[in-house]
C-alpha cells in the first residue's frame, strides 16, 4: 500500500532508510508511511463501529490513548465515538506497580502532555485509574486515590476503573471500592473547580512539535521531568506542566529539542530554569547571550563541594557538572563549586548557580550540574536539601513567582492555582513517609480565610493559626491522601 501510494518500489529496508536519513527530500516518505498507517487502523475501528450501530447507533464509544505520542487518537477517537457522541479517550497515565510515591508526578506530566496535544480534538478525558495487576500489594488504595485527584487536575472528567480482575479473589479490590465512594463527592466538585484553575508558580514546558514513536528517542520519549520528579515535587512549591501559563519555567535538558528559536526566546523573557546541559544546548542555538554565561567542561581540581550563598552552608557537589564562565560583571554569582581536602579548608573553583537579568526583561538561572539524577546516597544529594530549597525559594521570590509555598521539609507536591473568585487553590500531596499532623504554609499575600474540601465535596472552614511567619493549617495530610485548601 505505501509503495502504490507512493509510486515506488521500495522493500521494508529502504523504507526505513529513507523515514531516518534526516534528509528533507525524504520527509514524503515519512508522512506517507504515517498516513498509510493511520488508515489502516482507522479503517479498522470503523470496522467495530458498524458492528456496534447495527445493534445500537447510540452506544457511546471511547477509546486509549497510545502512549505520549497520541498516535492517531483523534482520528480513531472520531470513528468510534458514534454519531453525535462526544470523542472520549483515557489517558495513558497509569501508575502501575509503582515502587513508592517517588516520581509521583511522572504521571501528571504524562497526562499533561496527551491533554496538550489533544487539546480541542478530543472533548472528555478520562483517567487511568487501573490497579494492575489488581491487588494492594501492587497498588494502594491511597495511590488510586491521589492518581485519581491529580488525574482530574490535568483535565479528567472520570475515569476507567480497573481495579478487580475477573477470575481472581474480588475482596482485593474491597478497599478501592471504598475510597473511591467516599470521595465520590470530592472528584465531582474538584472536576469543575479545575475547569477554571489558573496555575501558578512553576512551570515545566510541554512542546507544541508533535513526534511519533518511529521518532524515538524523540523529546516525549522519557517519561519523566528530571526538574519535576528530581526536585520540585518534593520541594512544595506550586508545580505544574503546561505549554503555556504564568510562573518560572524550569526546562528539561532532554526536551530543549521540542522547541523552536522563538519559543525559547519567549521563555528567557521570563523566569527560566537551567541545567549547565540545557544551557549549553542553549548556548549553541545562539541564545548564549541571554544567560549570561559559558559553559566549559572542567578539567581543574576535584569538585566536592558548593557553599549557597543565601544560607552560607555546603551541600554535596552537582552531578555532571561543568563550569559555568560568567560574561560579565552583571551575572550574579548564588553559589560558589569548591574543593576541599577532608573538611580542611576550601579552594573556590568557579560559579555553580548563577543568575542574569537579561536584554529581554527575563531572568536566566543556570546551574552547573543537572537534576536528573537518581536517588542514591550521593547523586541526588546536590538538590534535596534545605539549603537549595531556600535558595530556589528566594529565586522564585525576588522574581515574583512564589505565591505560595509549603514551609516544612517534608516530601511535598502541591498543584496550586487561582480561582476566577480570587481563592487561591492548593492541592498538597503528601509524598514522603512522614505523615503531617498540621500543614505549613507561607503566602505572598495575608490570608484571612481558609477553607478546605470535604470528602463529600463541601467547602468548610480549617482551622489555623499564624507562627513565625507562616500560616500552619491544621489539618493532617497523610501520605497520598490529598488535601485541598482554599485561602483567601
């Protein structure tokens, strides 16, 4: 069918040398090949749409989203669907066997990133919600309920359940029944609150470009946002994943390759977030002028240690560091790489986070190693500290992104936006394993009132009182059973 649509003769080895050889004569070839593949299949759901007219044309149809790279969604979406039915399509965000609630936002972002490039081709998205394989030592009843909650935060508006499997033990899937019930209430009222939810504070930037899974490993192909899942779901300041919106931006080395020139230049007119690997990229589309700084391989002493600024302290060194070479008396210097030898004395090497104000009116911040790490005794020690944590906090601050914030050091994700009565929402997914009897926060603006959501889907008020600065609710937020609040 290619070759007859394409008046060739290829064999499967051509055809595959001209989709990846780059070359903008074969881009035909590609677009041919992706359509013959469209086809067919959509040939094929229409197939199981006529089955299902001749019984009942009415029968509303839905579909699976395949994976990020939403390949042929709409289109299939549409044929099944049924006449006059909306096109329904589940997210491809399932966390399954999920080893904790570390990366917990990987699925937000995957979510996140289906719901944009669907975005007014696909009219209601539903969760994926499935317990595989089925039982709690898979997949808690508190992990079903804040996948269900974040769910409904990146667009949901229900879900395909699967939390029982036929032919096994039905008791197992007893404590999923019950919490869904009981916070029947809740998703009702948190899916028209997020209708009008403005987000806030920091941003991890979706691509417009649209890739297919031929083009692995292509910007969607991972599945994570290091600055998401390695830093700042932990850290309690407002997270969010969004091609467009307000906040810092905090852009992934591994997705600079889904923007154009022109969208990046909009980025720095902000406040962007980067590794010394994104900047480089950066640097050598031509945007180096608004960083403020090179970026060098480093080839001097052993780096071992970094004194932040604000806090006077060390923290582990970076991983994959690089020097970061100020251009100019204006780049402020927030920490500084060091050597030591045993704890005795220090030499300063070079800049290890810098940040410029640059041509555009943005803020550029670079940080010389990157957060995409993993979690073992050194790597991701660099970033998950108190210290850094403050250090961000103050960035954010002084550049008028952190409207609100959770105070305490404990593992926390909140999703925070405002409201169009002026109610600023926080969502607080507790993450960690310490469980929080009371909740600190800390506010750009006064609040006066604070209310929070019931289970049944009430706003009442929450108690709370004011120490040192911080608004401390008191309500718990126990682990993955999110708490949400509203402050005015």
């Amino acid at each position: 069918e290619f070759n007859r649509r394409a008046g060739t003769n290829m064999t499967r080895e051509d055809l595959i040398g001209r989709i990846f050889s780059g070359k903008p004569e074969d881009e035909r070839y590609r677009q041919i090949y992706l359509d013959t593949q469209r086809d067919g299949i959509v040939s094929a759901v229409k197939a199981m749409r006529e089955g299902i007219d001749s019984v009942d044309p009415a029968i509303q149809g839905a579909i699976s989203i395949a994976a990020n790279y939403c390949e042929f969604t709409e289109d299939i979406a549409d044929a099944f669907a049924g006449k006059g039915n909306p096109r329904i399509a589940r997210f491809n965000n399932g966390a399954y066997g999920a080893a904790g609630a570390r990366f917990f936002t990987k699925n937000a972002a995957r979510a996140a990133m289906q719901r944009e490039t669907l975005r007014g081709k696909i009219d209601v998205f539903l969760a994926e919600t499935d317990t595989c394989p089925h039982n709690r030592y898979a997949t808690g009843a508190a992990l079903l309920h804040a996948q269900m909650t974040s769910s409904i935060l990146e667009g949901a508006k229900g879900a395909k359940h699967w939390i029982t499997q036929a032919g096994v033990d039905l008791s197992a899937g007893k404590a999923y029944r019950a919490i869904l019930a009981k916070h029947a209430g809740f998703y009702d009222a948190l899916m028209k609150l997020s209708d009008s939810l403005a987000p806030v504070g920091c941003r991890i930037p979706l691509s417009a470009k649209r890739d297919y899974e031929l083009d692995v490993p292509g910007f969607n192909a991972k599945l994570i946002s290091p600055w998401a899942t390695c830093v700042l779901e932990r850290f309690g300041f407002p997270l969010y994943f969004a091609r467009e919106g307000e906040g810092a931006v905090f852009l992934d080395e591994d997705k600079i390759c889904g923007f154009s020139d022109a969208e990046l230049s909009a980025m720095l007119s902000g406040t962007v977030f980067l590794s010394s690997k994104g900047a480089k990229q950066l640097i050598d589309r031509g945007l180096g002028g608004l960083l403020g700084i090179e970026v060098r391989e480093w080839t001097g002493k052993l780096y071992n240690q970094e004194r932040i600024r604000i806090t006077g302290t060390t923290v582990r060194r970076q991983m994959e560091s690089r020097e970061l070479v100020p251009l100019s008396e204006d780049v402020e210097v927030l920490s500084m790489a060091l050597s030591t030898a045993n704890g005795i004395g220090e030499e300063v090497l070079f800049p290890a986070v810098t940040l410029y104000q640059n041509a555009l009116g943005g803020t550029a911040v670079v940080f010389c190693g990157t957060p995409d790490t993993g979690f073992g005794y050194n790597q991701s020690a660099a970033f998950l500290n108190g210290a850094r944590k403050k250090q961000i906090g103050d960035i954010l601050r002084r550049t008028g992104n952190l409207p609100v914030y959770y105070a305490g050091d404990s593992e926390v994700y909140l999703r925070g936006g405002k409201l169009p009565d002026g109610r600023l929402m926080c969502v607080f997914f507790n993450i960690g394993l310490d469980q929080l009897f009371e909740i600190p926060i800390v506010t750009e603006k006064p609040v006066e009132k604070l209310e929070m959501l019931t289970p049944e889907g009430e706003s009442v008020p929450c108690p709370f009182r004011v120490e040192e600065g911080s608004l401390i609710a008191e309500t718990p937020a126990y682990t993955l059973m999110p708490v949400v609040l509203f402050l005015s």
